[in-house]
C-alpha cells in the first residue's frame, strides 16, 4: 500500500466496545478511512452500512482491511472470508475461540499476502513499557496476578460471554495474561480452579498457578464478582523492589512510589500498530495470552458455584 493513502477499512459487530473505544479511535486517526460496517443490530453512521461481513466483502464499496469486533465464537469464519478476499484483518481481543483457529488465519494470511493483527489493548497500557524495562533490569523472585471486576458493569446483558466458548471472567482475565506475558519471563500453568456458575458455561472466577522459566511462581486470581472499585493490579518481588503495575497498566509504582503515568492511549496505539504492520507488509500475532486460557481450561479442576443471573 501506498505510504501515504487511507487506509479504507470495514468494521465488523458494532458493539459497546467498538463505540466506546474503536470509533473515538479511528476518528482521530489520519491512517484510517472508515468506509463500511457490518452488524446484525446496529449502524455507524457516514459509512456504508451491511448486515454481514459477506455482504460488505460483496459490495463495490473499497476496503483494504477489516477490523473484526464480533464475539470469538464467530470469529474465524469472519476472518476467513476477509483474508480470502484479499484484506488486512484486525483481531479484536481475543483473537479467536480456539488456538487452532487462530493458527488457521495466519496460514491462511501468509499464503494470501496480507496482515494480520491479533491485537492485544491492554499490552498498550500507558506503564507496560515501564514496568518491562524495570523488570528486564532486575531479579525476579516472583509475581502475582489480582484481576477482580464487576461483570455487570462492562458486561451487561452479554449472553454470548456466558457461552461456552465465550471466555467468561477470561474476557477480562486476557487482558493480564497479555501484560504478564509482554513483561515476565516465559511461563506455564501448573494448575488451575475454575469457578461456573451452575447455570452457565462459562467460569465467573479462577485462579491459577503458573511456573516461569527460570523457576519463579506466578499466581493469578481472577473474579467478575468485585463490585465497587475495581482491580486490575501486577505484582511483582524483585531484588530492585516491590513492583506494583496497577489501574490495567496505567500506573507504575516501585516500593511504594509512583514512577511512571500516563492517559490512556490504548486504542489508539494499536490502530497505529495496524497501519504499522499493514503498510511493512506483515503480521503481528502472539498467542500466548490465547494459549494460556486454553491450558487453563485443560488443566483447571471445575467448581460449580451458586447460579449468577445477570
């Protein structure tokens, strides 16, 4: 693509988080056109509007890519469509129902020549970076994951969250697995609990145990149950300090002390990622955050709680 064209892009489900975040977003970005949108129950007005991803792929309006915001179970056959089509395709987080599906677009991207993002928000956190560039200067003796909010309140009258293949409280819970993956050392799950409400599919709270490579313990407690201030808070005990990356990763204090803060620029930032990737030519597409879910999910011992109704 040229350097300095648009990029005319399509969105896909038009949703809460594409109203609160990637429409601001893209308005204020000069990389982006936002030519067409395809949703079942809602418009985007100025643009070319579609009930399905298939029926704007179809349509003379010009796209170059595609950014796909619908609920993961549905995912992939969107993905698919667009990557055969020829188009950039941006992953909403997360990036698929399954590993597998996900391993399928990046095939599927390569043979076709275009990009694709699994994008990860919250790795964009104003101090992520901070506390990366801390923690890659110092011993890490261990880490602790404290993940708690209300469902209710970011989450109101979902009932795709709740499906099997939803994700429930790991909606939320990917957020921290993509920060501690960007800033710990490699890790893997040694066991988990999950807590299901006994009449969803999908787990209101879990909590995990992870070893690093280099032998420090991880402990990651996640729950959708916190109403009141809510907690999105990394730990971590260092030979340089008690490290505390807290607010989803907008704050950084050490021993106490606020070293680094800044405004959120989340999405911003990875619609600059896109464009970054898209005109380079390639793809951007981690899984780990993806595939620790999935272990989770397969190691974790299943506890069913009282029945939440939202």
């Amino acid at each position: 693509m040229s350097s300095s064209a648009p990029i005319r892009l399509g969105i896909v489900g038009v949703g809460k988080i594409v109203r609160d975040q990637h429409l601001p977003a893209l308005a204020k970005d000069k990389d982006y056109r936002l030519v067409a949108a395809a949703s079942r129950n809602a418009t985007v007005d100025g643009v070319a509007n579609f009930a399905t991803i298939e029926d704007m792929l179809a349509s003379d309006v010009q796209i170059d890519a595609v950014s796909l915001c619908q609920p993961p179970q549905v995912r992939h056959k969107a993905a698919r469509a667009a990557l055969l089509a020829g188009k950039h395709v941006f992953l909403e987080k997360p990036p698929g129902a399954t590993v597998s599906e996900v391993e399928d677009l990046k095939a599927i991207a390569a043979r076709q020549g275009v990009s694709l993002f699994a994008s990860w928000h919250s790795r964009y956190a104003a101090s992520v970076e901070a506390a990366r560039s801390f923690l890659a200067g110092t011993t890490i003796r261990s880490a602790a994951i404290d993940w708690k909010e209300d469902v209710r309140r970011w989450h109101p009258n979902q009932d795709w969250i709740w499906q099997a293949g939803g994700f429930g409280v790991f909606d939320p819970g990917i957020n921290a697995l993509s920060i501690a993956t960007h800033i710990l050392p490699p890790m893997f799950v040694t066991s988990a609990r999950l807590d299901f409400p006994e009449n969803r599919d999908a787990p209101i709270a879990a909590e995990i145990a992870f070893r690093a490579s280099s032998g420090q313990t991880v402990n990651a407690s996640f729950d959708w149950r916190q109403t009141g201030p809510q907690t999105w808070n990394i730990t971590a005990d260092t030979e340089a300090g008690a490290m505390l990356l807290s607010s989803g990763g907008a704050k950084l204090a050490i021993d106490g002390k606020v070293v680094h803060e800044a405004p959120d620029t989340e999405y911003p930032s990875l619609y600059r990622r896109f464009a970054e990737i898209v005109r380079a030519g390639k793809s951007d597409t981690d899984l780990a955050p993806l595939q620790h879910v999935a272990d989770a999910f397969m190691l974790g011992r299943r506890n069913v709680v009282e029945a939440f109704f939202d």
